[in-house]
C-alpha cells in the first residue's frame, strides 16, 4: 500500500494507472512514470510492482524521502535465477541534473536500505523508458483485450506449420486473400503478438515487414 498520496497537479501529469500486475490502480504523478508502468506491465520478467512502497529516514530531510516504485520479478524461466527487487526512481535527466544536490542525499539513503535488503536502486530516465517498446505497447495494449476467436487464432498459428518465420505481410497473404480479408486478420495478429502467442521484436519498430516467429521457436 503507497506510503503516501499523491494530490492532483495542475501544472503536471497525474492520474491512475491499472494494470495487470500493480497490485490495484497505482497513482502516478508524472507521464514519464505512467509509461514506465505500462513497461512494466508488458515485461514477462516482471512479477508485480507498487508505488510510493516505502518512506526511508533521510539526515535533514524533514518529511524522509519515498522512492516512486518497488519492483519485483520471477525467476528465470531458464536459470531460476531470481532477480532482486528493484527500487526506483522515475525521473527526466534534466530533472536530476539540475537537482543533483538536492537528491543526492535521499539517494545515498535509498543505496543504504537497498543493500540492507538485498534490493537495487536505481534512477530510471526517459532514456530508459521511452524507446521503440514503449512505442510498440501504446499502439498493442489496445489489442490486448481484443477477443478473436479460439478457431481465428488456430488457423493463425496453423500458418507457421511451413515458416520459422514470416513477416506480418507474409502472414497475412498466408491467411487472407483479400483485401477486406486483410483488414479482418490484422487486429487478430497484434492480440497474438501482444499476449505472446506469436514473437515479434518489440525493440525494434513494429509494421508490416516486422519478423514474426513462433515463441518457441525464438526461444530455441
């Protein structure tokens, strides 16, 4: 449960995030950190997150200093191997820059209990978070609660009995003749990319001559 709550902003970004894995609706106080969310949310290695988790006591600082999140991950699915927690700070780097002797102390605090946990702490910046992913996620979370059809989505992944891979022109042309067609199977595609029925490289930008793949195929 967040330390603290977040006041409306009329100068900035605030609102509501709701995901899948942030254990109820997260408050944000800045867009950057709503995007970093929405990461979050689409990363498989990402087992929940909360914000505003813990106040740590800061020499000097009246009111401590609370971190913006608290992530936590699963184990990896070939290792075992489970990352440790990680407590962020979701900030532009300008904004740090120019606050450096302001931060640096809450910072070395948050270091201290991180290690004391065995957590990491980390500063998260837009060079981070907005990437092509980011990008990718804006335009697929809107297929994510998309339902096609458990028959459409056989036919779909029956198209890489002969492929190790096609790009989603190639697979398109595999499952719809037609033009109309075409504008059907598309939303079909993106739901199975975006729910991980089919790989794409979400780092790189998604279109039409993007790589699709079976999963287990890429995992090989």
């Amino acid at each position: 449960m967040p330390v603290r709550k977040i006041p409306k902003n009329y100068l900035g970004v605030t609102g509501r995030f709701s995901g899948h894995k942030n254990r109820a609706a997260s408050d944000f106080e800045s867009l950057l950190e709503k995007e970093y969310m929405l990461l979050l949310d689409f990363d498989p290695s990402v087992r929940d997150y909360e914000v505003q988790p813990i106040k740590i006591p800061v020499p000097g600082v009246r009111n401590g200093y609370i971190p913006d999140i608290l992530v936590r991950f699963n184990p990896h699915p070939t290792t075992h191997i489970t990352r440790r927690p990680l407590l962020a700070e979701v900030k532009l780097s300008h904004h740090l820059y120019v606050n450096e002797e302001k931060y640096r102390p809450k910072f070395l605090a948050a270091e201290q209990l991180a290690h004391e946990r065995n957590w990491e702490f980390r500063c998260i910046t837009e060079q981070d978070i907005r990437t092509p992913k980011l990008a990718n996620l804006k335009f697929l979370r809107e297929y994510r609660n998309f339902q096609p059809s458990s028959e459409d989505l056989s036919s779909l992944l029956k198209a890489f009995r002969f492929h190790d891979d096609m790009t989603v022109d190639q697979l398109l042309k595999e499952v719809a003749p037609t033009a109309d067609e075409r504008l059907f199977w598309l939303p079909v595609i993106w739901h199975a990319v975006i729910c991980g029925q089919i790989h794409s490289n979400l780092d790189l930008p998604l279109n039409n001559l993007s790589i699709l793949s079976m999963p287990e195929i890429h995992n090989e």
